[in-house]
C-alpha cells in the first residue's frame, strides 16, 4: 500500500510490537526517535526510515509527505511539571501536523469517564487528545485501561506483586473496577486504524470483555501462574502515595512512574461505549486467555502444548523493552574461549549426563537427584540414551533443541519452584571458539526465589568446572 506512517514511541512497549505489525501489512514506515541508536537493536530496523527529533521539537522533516501519525509517548512520571511537559508536545505534534497536511492521527490514551475527578494521569492523557484535534487532521483516540503484556508498566506491577507477596496489605483501590485488554487486540485495533479507508474520528473505549476489580486480577493472575492463592488484606490508612513507595520496593517498575499510575487506580477505568464494538472487527479476548499467554511467552519463547496455536509474539519481551519488563529471569552466564573445533565442543556438551556424569560437582548433582526422587520427581534414574534427539530425556532434563556445532538446551524436569534450562551456545572463530554456557531460572512466586539463591553457592562452584570439563573433554577428542 502507498500510505506513509509515522510512528511515535517506536521504542516504547506498544510501538515496539506496532512497527512490526504494520510491516507484515505492507505500510511504508518512519519512526521519529530522541535516540534513533535505541532502535537499532529491534529486528526491524532495517526495514523503516529513521528520523532523529522529539515531539516537543522540529517536526517538518518528520511529517514531510506523511499520511497518518501515530502518537504513542506520553512523560508520565517525568520530572515534576510532566503533565504540563506532555500537553505542550502534544500541542507542537498537532501544530506540525496541521503544517504538514497530515490527514489522520491515531493516538492511544487512558480510560476514565470526563465526568469523574480523574487523577492527573487520566486528566492528561485526556488533554492530549483533545490537543491533537487542534491539528484540524482525523484523530482516531482509542481510550485503554490496564494492557495486559510484557512491558505493560501496569501488568509489570500486577505480575511483581502478585509473585512475590503471598499476603498483601492493600489499599482500597483493589476494590476498583477495570477492564483489561490484551497487547494483541490493542495492536490489532491500531492496525485497523491505520488501514481504515473511511473517516472513523472519534473516541473509541476500548477494553476486554471482563469487569474485574484489581483484586480479582490479581487472583486470576496467581491462578494463571500456577502460584498459591494470595491474600489481601485491604486497611482504609493506605494511601496512594505510601502505596507507590511499596509498589517501588516489591516491584522493578520506577517509583515515579508507580505513583501516577497508582494514583489512577482510583478511578474506574471501563468501557462506556459501543462505538469500538460498532467500528472495528476485533474482538477482545477473555482476560485469563490474555494473562495465560502473556505468562507462557517466557524469555527463551517456551509455549506450552495448550498454548500451541496461539500467536504470543506481542506478548513476549522485545529488544526495545525496559529492563524491568517481561517478568524476573535469574540467570548464570559463564564465557570461554577454547582452541578446540566447535564440532569437538558440540560432541562434548551432548555427551552430558548419565554414566559420564556432568564434569564437575558429581556428589552434589546426585543428592540433588535423590532429593527429587523423594519429592516424587525423576532424579537421576532416568539416565539418557547413548544418541540424543530433541524431545528424549537426559536424568532430570528433556532436550528441548539441538543445532549440531552450534546450541544444545535443556529444560528441567526436576521438581522445583520454577522454570530451569540449561544452554550452551557455540561460535566457532578464527584459531579456536567460544562456548556460552547460561543457566536460566524463571521463578515461581517468593518460594522460587528463595530458592535460586539458596542454591546460587552451588553453582558458583558446579557451573565453573562443568564448563571446564567440557572444554577438557573437546580438547582430548581433538
């Protein structure tokens, strides 16, 4: 298709997913990016024009021929005046664009009704939208509530404080209404936006097809996750304000981005309106199916077989994401060069496990089997077969991939509180190669946690001699 897009906060959660999106549709794109270096670890950079500039700033080289402007930023949290900060770039955005006779703009604000006290985040996110029209262009404004995702800074809190706090003291708001909708569908609603042949200006509420208080978010969430029942004690005393310091030390989400948005969970924040429903073909999924993929879409893309047709590429973490996104991931990476041939590496690391054993700490692996034995996992028993193929057993892993000379990955099957692979990733070079070794844990509630760093003195012992071992054993073979 001819239009030319422009796109806001193509590094931002949203646009991060957006870009692509649009891509797979044929639109021609162009980001405007304060840092255009952020961008280029996205796997679609090449793929778009790249503009330097801000919102706030110069404007013509952006706009120039521009078709459609799609306005994702907001400076919540931002300095003291960041609601002043955003009205004022949304008023130089819509002044550019009137400029520049671009024809429609699409941009992604907050629910809450106009005729509530809605708090400053609400209140400016509405401002913005009325902003834009100044520009006399369409604007299509969509109106969300909690987006459920990984980079969502409101599902990252839910998500943090869910798995970490087996009983909560909770403020009021839990009690508040909200309706969630899914990174998938607010996607999908934007892409339709930006393809719609007709003029569809207006205000769109747009939200999933369940009401739900914060509470019972939070209760589908541990129900989701696998994780015990939580308890909420709510007291009347806590206030927004001491409710963000708390949110600020349970979770990795900022503070001063955690109190605007606690702030806003006063406000109901549910859909009103039809016009959505009556404009737009997508069709919002149910909350647990949104929360069951954004919990499957792990860091290593692991999908369950129940989630076996599901797309969870919007779920998952991308390149552009915060660092607190996608939920807590403990890792143990170790690096050596070797001059040994990756082939000889790859045949050393897939020779693992069974009567060979894992190279170091020998005595610890098997009481860590007998332990797992006696909670009723597999242990050790199981052994492995001499030739390995994706899918087999090895003692209490699975293989869950093999490129021959390159990656070898196991997944744990030992009982655990958490998700636990083991990979090694080879790259052969000049004179000799390098082998990675990761151990990568997903923990389950504060149990798995305590856990990983119940163990961490182990594996600062195991994990150094196992990757000795194998680079031993290649150097031998060679």
């Amino acid at each position: 298709m001819s239009k030319t897009v422009l796109v806001t906060g193509a590094s931002g959660y949203v646009g991060g997913r957006l870009v692509p999106a649009l891509l797979k549709e044929g639109v021609s794109i162009r980001c405007l990016a304060r840092t255009p270096a952020k961008l280029d670890v996205a796997p679609w950079r090449g793929d778009v024009e790249v503009v330097e500039g801000e919102v706030g700033g110069d404007l013509k080289s952006a706009m120039q021929g521009i078709d459609t402007a799609i306005y994702l930023v907001h400076s919540i949290g931002q300095g003291e005046n960041w609601a002043a900060d955003e009205q004022r770039d949304a008023k130089n955005f819509a002044t550019a664009a009137q400029e520049a006779g671009v024809k429609r703009i699409i941009y992604l604000g907050g629910l809450g009704q106009d005729t509530d006290e809605l708090s400053v985040h609400l209140l400016s996110r509405h401002r913005v939208g009325e902003l834009l029209k100044e520009s006399g262009a369409e604007v299509v404004e969509f109106r969300a509530g909690v987006i459920i995702g990984s980079g969502s800074a409101s599902f990252e809190m839910l998500r943090y404080l869910v798995e970490v706090l087996p009983v909560m003291v909770t403020p009021r708001w839990v009690s508040t209404k909200c309706q969630p909708l899914s990174i998938q569908d607010v996607i999908s609603y934007l892409v339709e936006a930006v393809l719609a042949d007709d003029d569809i200006a207006g205000i769109y509420e747009i939200g999933g097809p369940d009401v739900v208080s914060y509470a019972e978010m939070m209760t589908l969430y541990a129900d989701v996750a696998g994780l015990p029942r939580r308890r909420l004690i709510t007291v009347p005393f806590l206030t927004p304000g001491l409710s963000s310091h708390w949110v600020g030390l349970v979770t990795p989400v900022p503070v001063p981005l955690a109190r605007e948005l606690v702030e806003s969970l006063v406000n109901e924040v549910t859909v009103a309106s039809n016009m959505a429903k009556e404009t737009f073909q997508t069709t919002p999924m149910p909350l647990e199916l949104a929360i069951s993929k954004a919990v499957a879409a792990t860091e290593e893309n692991r999908v369950p077989t129940t989630f076996s047709d599901a797309d969870l590429v919007h779920f998952a973490r991308t390149a552009t994401d915060p660092e607190w996104s996608g939920g807590t991931v403990l890792k143990d990476v170790r690096t050596m060069t070797t001059s040994a041939s990756a082939a000889d590496i790859y045949n050393a690391v897939i020779s693992i496990g069974g009567h060979k054993g894992w190279y170091s700490g020998e005595i610890l692996w098997r009481i860590r089997g007998l332990l797992d034995q006696l909670v009723g996992g597999p242990g050790l028993r199981r052994g492995r077969k001499e030739k390995l193929s994706i899918g087999e057993p090895l003692d209490f892993w699975r293989v869950e991939d093999m490129i021959v000379n390159r990656r070898f990955r196991l997944h744990a099957e030992m009982r655990m509180p958490g998700d636990a692979w083991l990979t090694w990733d080879i790259e052969e070079g000049t004179g000799g190669s390098t082998i990675t070794q990761t151990a990568l844990f997903r923990p389950h509630g504060l149990s798995g946690r305590l856990y990983w760093y119940s163990v961490a003195p182990f594996h600062g012992f195991v994990f150094p001699g196992m990757l000795k071992g194998i680079i031993a054993d290649a150097k031998q073979s060679s």
